[in-house]
C-alpha cells in the first residue's frame, strides 16, 4: 500500500502535515504554518524534492540518535524525520520518504 500525507489543524490555529508510509507509520512531520496553503504548499515540496538524495541533510541529534531533514532547492527544512536507533535504519527511513514522498494522496483532517 502507498503512503499518504495527512493534514492537521493544531491548537493554536497553525497547519502541518505528515507524511506516512503504507503501514501508517509516520515517516516526516512538517514545521508549523500559519496557513492551510502554507501547509498544501510544503506538501507539494515534498512531492518535488523527495526523490532527490541531495536534498536530504543527514544529522545526528545531541542525545547521538540519526535524524534527517527533507530541504527544498532554496535550503528551507519541508520535514524532519524521526530519531532513529542507528544510520541505517535513517537510512531506511530516507528510502521510504523518497517512495512515498510523491503520493498525491491527502487526508485533510482539518
């Protein structure tokens, strides 16, 4: 089954979305916008850029755990993945971006 993105209205009246993979797993949260077309628009980044190895920056967080990025053409964070008990199941995580990534699937929960 393909992935999906899902669209959400958080408390204090911003937008994100995620990104899951087909197993529900959430697999990149987005930032918060302040707009619903703020958010359609970082979902549409995603479709764009997730196919792309150069646009994903590889980190490690203070506490020694992988993590990744998604960043658009202009360097801007679209999502950021989990942490991850090791590189390679980052790297995994970063597959499942790139293959679900262009899903033009929306659950607007909104």
């Amino acid at each position: 089954m393909a992935g999906w993105f899902e669209l959400h209205k958080s408390t204090n009246n911003q937008f994100r979305f995620l990104l899951k993979a087909g197993n529900a797993e959430i697999i990149l949260n987005s930032e918060l916008y302040t707009t619903k077309s703020a958010a359609e628009n970082g979902i549409k980044s995603v479709q764009v850029n997730s196919a792309l190895d150069e646009r994903y920056e590889r980190k490690v967080a203070t506490n020694q755990k992988p993590f990744f990025n998604l960043k658009a053409a202009n360097h801007q964070v679209i999502g950021t993945s989990q942490m991850y008990a090791s590189e390679a199941s980052r790297e995994v995580g970063i597959a499942s971006v790139k293959s679900n990534g262009a899903s033009d699937k929306i659950k607007d929960l909104t």
